[in-house]
C-alpha cells in the first residue's frame, strides 16, 4: 500500500484503519505539519490521526490545524488544536476524536503533529509524491508555528476527519424554537409548498430542507 491523500492521508471524509505499508520516518522529538486542501463542503474538523508504525515507549502527542501562507509557503497561525493525548505503547493509527475545529472550504490548511521524544524512535510513514512537508525538532505545538526546521517533497499519514455542517431553519414560538419543516409562498392568490430552501455558507449552498 501507500499514503494516499484523501484516503489515509491529509483531509478525509472517514477515518482510516488500514496500515499503509509505506516507508518509515521518525515523528517523536518533531513537529511536523502536511499541507493540504478543505473541500469545498468541508465546515469543520472533527478527527485528526496519524500512523504509528512501531511500538515504543508511552509519550504524549499533540494535534492541531494551521493556516497557510502562500507567499512563503510555509505554516503560519493555529486554528485549532488538541494538546494531551496518550500515544500509548502499541502500533496502529493514533486518534483525537471530538474535535470541532471550523475551516473554510477550499481553503490551504497544515495538518500538524508533535510527538514527544521516546527511547526507542517512534516511526511514522511517507511516501514520495511531490507535496510539501514541514517539520522542526520540537518539544510543543507553539502559536505561530515559529522556525522552519526543513522541508520535504513527501506525503505523511496525518487525517484530519472533515465534515459539512448540517443547517436547519427554525422560528420561535412562546420562547421556544420550533423546525420549519415547511414553507409556503402565495402566488396568485395560491399558496404553494416550497419543496426546498438553501443557504450560502462560506461561498457553499448548504439545504435548510429538502
């Protein structure tokens, strides 16, 4: 196998669970961040992983989004992050779930990563396919991302799961909001049922029903 954006790699509509057979790198003792494209539809993110490839020692690991400036092409501002997570001692994919980090579709993001230094080097996975990858030796996600310590022309196993968020109309009633299920417009002197209604969200129409 290998690391395929969209699929186990930079922004991905489902978690993946497979292991992606790629080469190998060191992640502990780094920050590191991959470089990739929202969806148009994307609103938020929910999940952000990565694929440990080795069993080492226990050490704590930080997750985060960051924005992008394209005159340096290189990682600027955080949009959000997760500080304390246990990477456990065991191999396989390392997830922070219950995010909700909001994006811009369309929008250029860092997908960033820091895993604390373990005795035995802890190892992720790549493959060569010609996107950008910047890492520092760090022991912290800081905010901005500060110094670049190196880039590289690869892709890393770093997810963050999207989603659109979901939109719905309401009106209150007694001080209570109530779901427009239905709208109806008069149009000569008949009223008829509007079948569907949307919004625009960030340049995106997104259904309030229909």
């Amino acid at each position: 196998m290998a690391v395929v954006k969209g699929v186990n790699c930079g922004f991905v509509e489902v978690a993946p669970t497979d292991d992606p057979g790629a080469s190998t790198m060191w992640v502990d003792d780094f920050a590191s961040a991959f470089k990739d494209v929202a969806p148009a539809e994307a609103l938020k993110v929910t999940e952000i992983g990565w694929w440990c490839n080795n069993a080492t020692q226990a050490a704590n690991f930080e997750v985060g989004i960051y924005n992008h400036d394209a005159i340096g092409d290189s990682v600027t501002t955080v949009v959000g992050w997760d500080k304390t997570n246990a990477k456990g001692t065991t191999s396989g994919w390392k997830r922070v779930s219950g995010l909700n980090i909001p994006i811009i579709g369309g929008t250029t993001y860092w997908i960033a990563l820091q895993v604390d230094s373990t005795a035995t080097r802890t190892q992720g996975n790549w493959s060569s396919d010609g996107q950008r990858w910047v890492i520092k030796t760090a022991a912290t996600l800081t905010d901005p991302w500060g110094v670049q310590g190196g880039v590289n022309t690869t892709l890393v196993a770093f997810y963050a799961v999207w989603e659109a968020v979901s939109v719905s109309m309401k009106i209150n009633i007694g001080d209570v909001f109530k779901d427009v299920s239905e709208v109806k417009i008069n149009v000569g002197d008949s009223w008829k049922t509007v079948t569907k209604a949307q919004i625009n969200i960030g340049d995106v129409w997104k259904t309030i029903f229909g």
